[in-house]
C-alpha cells in the first residue's frame, strides 16, 4: 500500500468514494493546470475556441461581413484595417477579420478531427498488433513502417494533381490515413507491457474473450497515452492542413488560414499587404503552439515518475 | 557516544491533498557492531526512516523536526558535499528491490566497478579489479561470475552483488531495506547468514528493514516494530519475543507461521506489565485503536504513553497494570 | 457405478514445458530451458494440495499449464477424467469456470479501472448471467464470504482505495464467484505482512470447508504449507522430489532438499519456550 493512513481512512468515508476515473481526472487536472505551461496553452486554445464561436456573428449583422461570398460593394483592392473592416479587406473586398475568424472554426474542424481519426485507428491496430502478436503483430507494424515512411504530402499533392481540388473532409481522411503509424506503435509497446500484467490473465482465466480483454481491460489503460498523442496529433493536421492550402491543393469553397496565405501569395499581395498576410501566419503558430503546450502538459501528468505521490504499483 | 543517534525524527511527504506525517518522532541509538531491526507493515513508514538517515528522500518528502548524529557529524545539517563523502563510503544503503535496479545491458563487474571508481577517481583499474575480488569471495560468488551480465545471475546472486557493491568502501554503517523481500526461504537464508557473519566480522552497524518479523529476529541484536509512522515497540530481540506487549506487536507474533504451527507467546497471560506512567508522546490518540482488542476507553480519550518494562525495552500503549 | 472411488480432480502424467530462451538478447546460449520436467501428480476431490519449491523450480508453470493458460509441450493433463489440451468454444468455456486461480500479487491482479464490483461481476457477465439483480446478490456473497462486508461498502471502490490484505479478499472473491471446482492459489501471501496472510489462510480454509472447494495450495513456504495443506509435493528444477501427507513429509523428509527447505524456515531459537 503505497498510500497515507490519514488518505486510506479518508478513502473509506463514503463521500470520499468517487469513481476512481473521475477522482483521477480530477487530480490530473489539477496537476496539469498548476503547470504554467499547460495554463498558457489553455489560455491561448480558449482564444482560439472564443473566435471559432464568435466567427457565426458577423455575417448575420451584414451579408457583406460572409467570409467567402460577402463583398464590401466600395471597396475593389486589398485595404488596410478601418473601422468597418478591423484588419481591412482582401483585394476583392472580403473583410479579413471574419476570414481570420473562420479560419479558426476550419482549424479546430481539420485539426480535431483528423486527430481524432488517426487516434482511432492508430489505437486499434496498436492494441490488435500488440495483444495478438506473432505474424498480425508483425504484418500491421511493417505496413505502419510502410505509411511511415512515404512522404505523406508528396502523395496526397499528387492525389490532388490527379483528381482536381480535394474537399476539405477528404484532406481529413488523408492526414488521419498517414498520421495514425507513430500512434500505433506507442500503442502496441504499450499493450504489449500490459499482457503481461497479472489482470489480463485473470480475465483469460475467467474465460473473458479477446474482445472483451482488449476493450474492457486494454483500452482503458492505454487511453490516457492515446489522448495524449491525440493533441500532438492535432498539431500536426493543422500544419498539413496549412501547408496544402498554401500549395494551392486546399478545399477552394473553404476558408482556412493556410488558403487565406494562399491568397496573399497568389494574388502578389504578400509584401504589400502585411495586415493580410501576418494574422492568418501568427494564428497558425499560435494554435500549434497551443495544442503543443497542453501536449507537454498532459505528458507531465501522465508520466508517472512525475506523480510521485499518486503510486498505483 | 553511540554511532548512530536519532533523536525526534519527524518526516512528512507534502502532496497536493494534505501533508502527511511517515515517520513521528522516531527515536533510538546504535553501537558499532550492533544490529536494530525494524518491522511493520508495509505502509507504515520503514523505508521513509532509512531515506532520510542518508537525507535521500524523494523531492516532496522532507524532515520535520529532529536530529541525526553520525559519529558526532550532525548529518541534517551537513553541506551536501560533505554528505555525499559520508553517503555509501560511511553509511551504505541497501535500496528495497535493488537487485532489480541492475542495468540490463552492463555486465555487473562494470557496474561496481563504476561505482567504486567515481568514489574513489584515485584507484587504478587493477587495483579497483581486485578489490571487487576480494567482496566476492566474501558474497561467495565466484570470480568468474564477476563480468556476467544481470539476467545471468539468479535472483539471489544478484542480490548478493549488491551486497558486495555496499561493501565495496567499507562502512561503519550498512541500513538494508527488504534485502530478502523477493527472495524463496533457501536463499533467503543464505543471504541473511552472510549478512550475519560479515557485520559481525567488521564490526559494522547495520539498520534492517523488514516486514517479516521471523527474518529480522534471525538477524538483529535490538527490534523496534512501527505501526503508522510511530515507533510503538522497541526492545532487545529476547525481549520482544519473549514478553512482547504492544498488542499490535503481539498480533504479529501470534500470528507468525513457524514450520511447527504458529509462534507461541510465551508470556500468555496479560499484555500489560507493570509499568511507571511517563510522559505521552504527543496529542494523538493510539493509531491501533480501531483493531486493537485490548482498547479500552482511555485508549479512545487518551494518548498513549511510553512505558519503561526494562531499561532497554520500550512500549507506547496505554495499557497499563 | 457405486464402488469405485471418486475420480480424482486432476491428474497429471508426465507433463513436461519447455521453454526456448531466444527471447533473450543477451543470452550467452540459445539452449532452451526445462522448466517442468515429466511432473505426475493426483489431486483428489476437496483436499487441499501443498506443491512446495523455491523460487524458480517451477511452481507457477505448472498452475499455468493446468489453467491453459500455456500448452504443455509432452504428457497429459486430465480434469475430472477429460484431457484438457483439446478443449476450445463452449467446452473450454466451461472449464474456465470450474477452474479459477488467485493470484500472487494483489498490486497487480486487478484492473486498476474497474470497480470492486466490476471486477467481481465480470466472470458471471462472461458466463452469462443477464439479470443484473442476480448479479448484484452473487457478487455480494462471494465479498461477504470472503470477508469483505458489508459488500456494498465495497462495490464502488477502486483498487487503489484498498489495502493489500482487501485486495487479495477482493480477487478470492472474484475467483469463488462462480462457485469453481478447482482453485489455483499460487503464493497468494508473499506480499503480506504476518497478521493479513494467517487471516487469509483461515479464509482458505474456510472456504475450502464450507464450499467444498479442491485446492492447490503453492508457496514456498512450508510453514504455511503445513497449516493448510492435506498433501505436499516438493518441487525441484521441474520435477516432483517427494510427496506425501504434509505432517509426514515434515517430520521425516525423504529428500535432501526437502530437509533444506525446512532448515531454511525462520527460527526462533533464542526464545527459551
Ligand atoms: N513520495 C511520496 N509522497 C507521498 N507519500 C509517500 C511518498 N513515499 C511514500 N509515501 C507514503 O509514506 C508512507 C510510508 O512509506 P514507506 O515507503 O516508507 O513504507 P514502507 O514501510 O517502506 O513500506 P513497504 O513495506 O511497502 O516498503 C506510505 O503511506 C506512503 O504512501
Ligand atoms: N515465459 C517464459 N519464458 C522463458 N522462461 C520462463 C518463462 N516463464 C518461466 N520461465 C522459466 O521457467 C522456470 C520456472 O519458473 P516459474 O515461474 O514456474 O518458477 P516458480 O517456481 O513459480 O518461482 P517463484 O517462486 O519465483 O514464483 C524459471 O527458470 C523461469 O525463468
Ligand atoms: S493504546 Fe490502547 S488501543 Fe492502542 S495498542 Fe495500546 S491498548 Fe490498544
Ligand atoms: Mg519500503
Ligand atoms: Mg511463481
């Protein structure tokens, strides 16, 4: 027992009896928010969650503030910031602001769902290759290395050559289809520890089948590293996401950061207009540093060398 | 002046709920060439104890109150530099479940010799080389087995390595935590009777840690049994299994297995001896109150006192005749 | 068939479990290692079996061999008079619920999420217990008997909550709940203090007379072994060195390494009984 009288005692009183997975995201969340890394990443990711929200508004005051279709009737060239347009308008009058805001809600949709798809099915085939082992463990891990080695946007570049412009959900698929390898292998060294826990040949003992021991006795154990990578995991579909954008290769009916810097490279507006072209590039830096931030956090958290005081043995 | 002297010990771990108390005014004394065993169960604070004697407590534990005088060095309040000098090459510590604490990939002879070296940047290779030898031959392994690596070695031989790596500088004071904990009876064995023999042959002080009461009895001159941070009894080996007298201490005896059928308490009539009511300890009330069949009501209002059997044996119970 | 005696529980011939040691990388040789070696054995109906050995001689190879947790590599092993190694879909799965096994460890052994009464519950939801009532009331007993009550207290507690001796109630209690036949208790003490691991043997033995549960009982412990147990086997490198009633093996080993064993146990010599 690796815990104090006083908190034993406190355990058996019965308000002290809280689900241990609420108790221990409880801690967790303390832990993480005592870091001031994991405050500053909190803090910017609200910013961000605030604009995406607010980006509904400004359309339904004026047509004219409509991200993509909405023109400003008197202005025809790229402007800098006034009081009708805070950031001032591209060169076919669109207000910027609202493109920034936009942006936002398209980063969070691309980001937190291409995430979470390569989470999925990184965890999956990790728990499936780690538990089964022997020839699946070893055919799943090399086509891993496959995926992992191809350069990702040199293929999906040259899926957007052959088929025209790629949908924006499309470009979701993609990135979760070569970002879920490094996750699976995380997955998988960590499942293959776990088999080895006296627990699951409990569960074999008690006749649990492998549907069951993966699901109910593997996934809750592994789910914490999974959401872990999950946030690094975000960061890095919003990059790729930029980076088609700019390329030109992005979802041309959407209005994301990287195909607002697109539109500032294509329209010759990128030395001119610096109102145009900084906020769209500040915000995508600021948003992977915060998913990045609350990343190094949660990995504190979860590490539990750092948790000395909640030993689980 | 004893070696070794403890004197109000008080360690806390702060966490983010509370700060706990692991160890509560710990006190005793050790001579050269003496044995003091500590037992209790797990939980109860042993470990903690041994930690802070080498100020090695992890980062949110700390001392409260109380001094610890090692050969007249106050070692609480010596500079770190001086305290790593006195750390393993004076007092060597043998970490509960350190003979898993091997490096796979080093071959073991590398390993103390390492660590013999970054003590010691003087020694030359050949001479660190037969002084791992020497401890060896003295752990009874033999000296081809010197630049094996960990998983070559049964449990028990790697157990043995590191005893021979706390040698390796002499110390005048060995504490041993749970050397034998992971260990089957045979081996076990084996180990504890060379513990025995080399304390006695150089005269080291040594401080077992332990839960196994049968164990530590093979092994110590003095036993003191902790219960929840406290000391509650301590006494001479005889002593204490001949008239234990805390109730959870005699809980532990009557309970204890033998291969003749379960330890006997000899002294079966009454827990309580007569005794001179002295000072109590502290405010608290009796930590084994919930489980103790002796509790009466004083126990529930009362804090317990240390009682006085003999000059050498201490008991913090209310009990009394 | 009136006269003849009960069929035994288990019976082992010849088993033998090789393991290769490839898995090493440091291995100095790719030899494999023996860890059972042509061990035979009987274990009757509602006795308490001791299997004794030190550490490594192979004592918990052969409670995975008789669990199926493992395959045995040459032998046979018979439960209530059928061969085991065959058993797959609905005849393994009634197996595993005649057979249960307590673990070692109590740190470990159980799922650091699931609930006290998740944990005692899952074999009867593996075993198709629907009616959530029913599941309630047999996960109650199975704490109560194994002494954790009132078991409502307990049934939202995590692991984490309890101590090592709730701990190790808890897993008996996730081993009896299905009312097993045969259980496999392998060094179900080592972590415990004195006090905690008798009560638990009383509770074995409890559970042994009021259950009529056959149990394999192994330690390396002979003290305890001759607390609870009817018969003794004393294992060594993978191979059976002696058996016998345990008083017996006790007061006049046959083997030498039996006598070593015994001569090992903690003494008291000093006390002057
Ligand atoms: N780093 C820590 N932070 C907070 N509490 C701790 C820490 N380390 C130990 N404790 C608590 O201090 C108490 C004493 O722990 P300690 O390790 O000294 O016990 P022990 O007697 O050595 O037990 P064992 O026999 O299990 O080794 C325990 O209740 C434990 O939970
Ligand atoms: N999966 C495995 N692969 C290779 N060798 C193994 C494996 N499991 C056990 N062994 C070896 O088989 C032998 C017997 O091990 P086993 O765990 O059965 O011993 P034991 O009697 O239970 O010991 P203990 O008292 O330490 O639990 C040991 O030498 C061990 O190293
Ligand atoms: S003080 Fe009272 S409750 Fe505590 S051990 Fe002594 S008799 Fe028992
Ligand atoms: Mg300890
Ligand atoms: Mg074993």
């Amino acid at each position: 027992m690796n815990f104090s009288a006083e908190t034993r005692a406190a355990c058996n009183t019965a308000a002290a009896k809280r689900s241990y997975n609420l108790q221990r995201f409880l801690d967790g969340w303390a832990l993480f928010y005592e870091n001031p890394v994991g405050k500053l990443g909190v803090f910017l990711l609200a910013c961000f969650g605030v604009m995406a929200l607010i980006s509904y508004i400004p359309p339904l005051i004026d047509p004219m503030y409509h991200p993509m279709t909405g023109v400003d009737p008197w202005i025809s060239n790229a402007t800098g910031p006034s009081a009708k347009h805070w950031l001032g308008t591209d060169n076919l009058g669109r207000d910027l602001f609202t493109q920034l805001l936009t942006g936002a809600r398209i980063a969070f949709m691309v980001g937190i769902s291409a995430a979470f798809m390569s989470i999925v099915f990184g965890t999956l085939i990790g728990m499936i290759a780690g538990y089964a082992g022997r020839v699946t463990d070893a055919a799943l891990m090399r086509f891993a290395d496959m995926i992992m080695v191809m350069p990702s946007l040199l293929v999906v570049l040259l899926l957007a050559s052959l088929f025209g412009q790629l949908n924006i959900w499309i470009i979701v698929l993609l990135i979760a289809l070569f970002r879920w390898p490094g996750v699976s292998r995380v997955i998988r060294s960590q499942t293959l520890s776990l088999k080895q826990r006296p627990f699951i040949d409990m569960a074999r003992v008690a006749g649990a089948s492998h549907m069951r021991i993966i699901f109910r006795h593997i996934l809750p154990n592994v789910l914490p590293m999974a959401c872990l990578y999950m946030t690094f995991r975000v960061t890095s579909a919003i990059i790729v996401e930029a980076a088609l954008a700019f390329l030109g290769f992005g979802d041309p009916n959407t209005v994301s950061w990287g195909m607002m810097l697109q539109w500032v490279w294509k329209t010759g507006h990128m030395f001119q207009a610096p109102y145009w072209l900084l906020p769209p590039g500040i915000c995508i830096s600021l948003i992977t540093l915060s998913f990045y931030l609350i990343g190094r956090a949660m990995e504190e958290v979860l590490d539990p060398r750092l948790r000395k005081e909640e030993n689980f043995e | 002046m004893a070696l070794l002297e403890v004197e109000n010990l008080t360690i806390a771990y702060k966490t983010r709920r509370e700060t706990a108390i692991a160890a509560d005014r710990v006190n005793f004394s050790l001579e050269r060439g003496r044995s003091v065993g500590i037992v209790g169960e797990s939980g109860c604070g042993k470990t903690t104890l041994g930690m802070a004697l080498l100020r090695l407590l992890p980062s949110n534990g700390f001392v409260k109150k109380g001094r610890v005088t090692f050969d007249g060095m106050d070692l609480l309040s010596l500079p770190d530099t001086r305290m790593q000098r006195v750390r393993w090459k004076r007092i060597a510590m043998i970490f509960q479940a350190a003979m898993n604490a091997w490096n796979p990939v080093q071959r073991i002879g590398d390993q103390i010799l390492e660590a013999i070296r970054t003590h010691d940047p003087k020694i030359t290779k050949a001479e660190a080389v037969k002084q791992v030898e020497q401890l060896y031959e003295l752990v009874e392994i033999p000296a081809d087995r010197i630049f094996d690596f960990p998983h070559q070695y049964s449990g028990g031989m790697k157990q043995r390595a590191i005893i021979a790596m706390a040698l390796a500088c002499s110390p005048d004071l060995i504490i041993a935590d749970e050397p034998t904990t992971a260990l089957d009876v045979i081996v076990q064995d084996q180990i504890l009777q060379k513990i025995k023999a080399i304390q006695k042959e150089k005269n080291i002080a040594l401080i077992f840690i332990s839960h196994d009461i049968g164990v530590v009895a093979g092994v110590c001159h003095e036993i003191m049994v902790m219960y929840r941070g406290k000391i509650v009894e301590a006494g001479r080996r005889e002593e204490v299994f001949e008239v234990p007298v805390h109730p959870y201490t005699r809980a532990l005896l009557s309970s204890y297995l033998t291969i003749d059928g379960v330890f006997e308490i000899r002294d079966k009539q009454s827990p309580a001896p007569p005794c001179t009511p002295a000072e109590p300890l502290s405010k608290e009330l009796c930590g084994y109150v919930h489980l103790c069949p002796h509790a009466s009501e004083a126990c529930r209002s009362r804090p317990p006192q240390w009682r006085e059997i003999t000059p050498t044996h201490k008991v913090l119970c209310s009990l009394c005749r | 068939m009136p006269d003849t005696p009960a069929e035994p529980m288990v019976q082992i011939q010849g088993i033998k479990k090789t393991y290769s040691e490839d898995r090493s990388l440091f291995a100095r040789s790719a030899q494999a290692l023996t860890a059972i070696d042509g061990v035979s054995l009987c274990i009757e109906k509602g006795e308490v079996f001791g299997l004794v050995g030190a550490s490594g001689s192979g004592k918990t190879t052969l409670g995975r061999l008789l669990l199926k947790l493992e395959e045995i590599d040459a032998g046979q092993i018979r439960f209530q008079g059928k061969d085991i190694s065959g058993l797959k879909g609905a005849a393994l799965k009634d197996f595993r619920r005649r057979v249960q096994l307590i673990p070692q460890d109590p740190y470990q052994s159980l799922n650091p999420y699931m609930s006290i009464f998740d944990t005692v519950a899952e074999p009867l939801i593996i075993h198709g217990i629907r009616s959530s009532e029913a599941r309630r009331q047999k996960a109650a007993q199975a704490l109560d008997a194994a002494g954790l009550s009132p078991a409502a207290d307990f049934f939202p507690s995590y692991p984490h909550q309890l101590s090592g001796g709730q701990r190790q109630r808890a897993a008996i209690a996730r081993a009896m709940v299905l009312s097993p036949e045969f259980v496999i208790a392998d060094e179900p003490t080592s972590m415990l203090d004195a006090t905690i691991s008798f009560t638990i043997f009383k509770l074995l033995a409890d559970l042994r007379k009021t259950q009529g549960v056959t149990l394999l009982f192994i330690t390396h412990d002979l003290a305890a072994a001759r607390f609870l147990c009817d018969r003794i086997a004393v294992i060594y490198k993978g191979q059976i060195v002696e058996s016998g009633l345990s008083e017996q093996v006790i007061n006049n080993p046959g083997s030498d390494y039996t006598r070593a064993l015994i001569n090992a146990q903690p003494r008291f010599s000093f006390v002057n009984q």
